[in-house]
C-alpha cells in the first residue's frame, strides 16, 4: 500500500494482486480513505464499500479471467467542495464497459432470472456517476458517490 495523504483533493491510492483474496484488504483501504476524509455516513460508507467489491470481483473474474497475474489499483478521493467522494479502479486485463450490460429484470420471478448481472446493478444504483475508460493504458473505472453528511 502506499502512503496515504489524507489531504481533500489529493489521491490515496492501493495496489493489489487480481487476488480474490484481497477483497477485504480494498473494503477496509475505502473505508479507512472515507473516514480520513471526514465522512461520518456510515450508510454511504457502505455503499461505496459494497459498489467497489462488486466492481473489484468483476474486474478479478471477467478481466483477468480468476488468473492471479494481474494487478488492480485503487484510487480514492474526497471533493469536499462538491461533496464528492471518487474512486478509480485500474487495471490492464481485458476491456468491459459497464454500460453496455442491460439491467436486470428485477420484476421476474427468481427461477426466471438470468445468473449474474446483478452486481453492475448494484453498483449503478448505489454510486451518482460512473465513467468507464479503456486506452493502452488499460481499464478504468471511476465511481462518483454523492455525500450528504462530511
């Protein structure tokens, strides 16, 4: 992990193998950044932390493909003056838009439901913005929550 700067608008960041494993590693960096960051919701603390297990498994299982070679960086922010806090997930494994995955039908009865699908769900409705970019840099994933209480 690198050193944490607990400063508004500068970025602390973690580096991680695409380790399911690691996954509680990434929950307790979001909520320590968040708390660094003076937000006391622990509802929106939540969200961001369950927003970014969803993104972080997906990144782990369908970009590396569950291979233990990759690595994730995880990027967190706090605006103050938007009351904004970001998250950036980088990676170099194959490019996925989150965009393109239709929602699912959250209306059929559960033995119609398509597998899967449901965490990009998730993460749609718990975060305000999401911008997803892919260069030759890699994948990057950038998730907005709007905070009420800082």
């Amino acid at each position: 992990m690198e050193k944490q700067n607990k400063q508004t608008d500068s970025w602390v960041s973690l580096n991680i193998e695409s380790d399911l494993k690691h996954l509680e590693t990434v929950s307790n960096f979001v909520e320590k950044c968040m708390i660094d960051f003076s937000v006391k919701n622990p509802k929106a603390i939540f969200e961001v932390q369950l927003a970014v297990d969803e993104a972080i498994t997906n990144i782990i299982e369908h970009a590396y493909s569950g291979k233990k070679t990759g690595e994730i960086t995880v990027k967190c922010r706090m605006d103050n003056s938007k009351k904004e806090f970001t998250i950036k997930l980088k990676d170099k494994g194959k490019p996925f838009d989150p965009k393109n995955v239709l929602a699912p039908d959250t209306n059929a009865a559960l033995d119609e439901r398509k597998v899967g699908g449901l965490g990009i769900f998730f993460i749609k409705t718990l975060m305000q913005n999401i911008k997803y970019d892919f260069s030759e840099k890699g994948n990057e994933l950038t998730l907005t929550k709007k905070i009420a209480e800082v």
